[in-house]
C-alpha cells in the first residue's frame, strides 16, 4: 500500500525532532531547568485509626439523623456501616418508625480504637454511650414515649471496622444494657 504523503510527513516529523532537541540543549550560559516543583502537600491522609474511628462516628450520625424522622431510609449508611452493624442499625430504626416513633436531641460519645490489626484492616472500637439526651416522643404530638431520665442513660459499645480497600466501615456492633459503663 502507498501513502502519497509519506515525504513530507517524515521530512516533517524529522524536522520537529531536530528543532525540539535543539531548543532543549540550549546554550551554555543558559542553566537548563530543575525539575519542576513538587505541588504542596494535600491534607495528610487520617491514620487507619482516625478513619476507623471516622466511619463509627459517620455511621452514629446518620443514625442520629434518620431517628429524627419516620422515614426509615436508611441508604446513606451503607457509606458508613455493613454487614451485621447495618442490619442492627437498619433493624432499630425500621423498629422505630413502624411505632411511629421519632428522636430529639442526640447521644454522646467517646470512642476509641482499643486495637488494630497488623495490617490495619480492621479496628476494634469501644465506646461509652450517653443517650440521657436522646428522647423518644410520638411522631404526631411530640408527646415523651418514655420518662426523661434523672441522670445518664450509660451504654457500653463494642464495634469492628474494616478496611475493604476502599473505605472504612464499621461491620459488627454491639450495644449493651444501660450501666454497663
């Protein structure tokens, strides 16, 4: 097969080689150019630990939110929660809803990773729940489902996230009785 213009596109591509390599050496007087400098750091990537900690706190908040309403989509938690934690999660909200039953205020919490794998795949958290200010009231008149408590409402929790090479989630969750720290 012929190409009519194989000439000149070769003469052409040789040209622009010769030309390119010239401008490139320069002349003695001139320094040739240092690399070209590094972009500032970004924001340093969390530890595994503070991202574990991260989707706990993550998955928390939408539960926070979510209980707020009678609406029991809780999608927004997969971003945070899998496996037995969302099911628990999910399960407890949906439970909520269907008696038509809403929040106000929110727990507290004071997480902590108490130990982390070799490989920083997964994270053991445990916590201590405060949900004294965390009240259930009809959805309709906003009446208390239950007695306001006279003092904390304690709660140990004992969670697991995992790293899937993605993102953390916290995968298991267990809440125990009130007292129990």
């Amino acid at each position: 097969m012929i190409f009519p213009f194989r000439g000149p596109v070769l003469i052409g591509g040789v040209v622009l080689v010769v030309t390119l390599n010239a401008c490139a050496l320069g002349t003695e007087d001139e320094p040739l150019p240092t690399s070209e400098p590094s972009p500032a750091p970004s924001e340093a990537e969390p530890s595994a630990e503070e991202a574990a900690l991260e989707a706990y706190e993550g998955m928390w908040s939408v539960v926070v939110e979510i209980s707020r309403t009678t609406e029991a989509d809780s999608s927004d938690l997969d971003r945070f929660a899998e496996g037995q934690a969302l099911e628990l999660a999910q399960h407890g909200l949906g439970a909520e809803s269907d008696e038509n039953v809403v929040a106000r205020g929110a727990p507290t919490f004071s997480p902590e990773v108490v130990s982390l794998d070799e490989r920083e795949e997964s994270a053991e958290i445990e916590d201590c729940m405060d949900s004294s200010e965390w009240l259930r009231e009809d959805a309709d008149t906003g009446e208390l489902a239950e007695e306001a408590p006279d003092g904390p409402i304690l709660r140990k929790i004992e969670a697991t996230a995992d790293y899937d090479g993605l993102a953390w989630r916290v995968s298991s969750l267990r809440i125990f009785e009130q007292g129990t720290c």
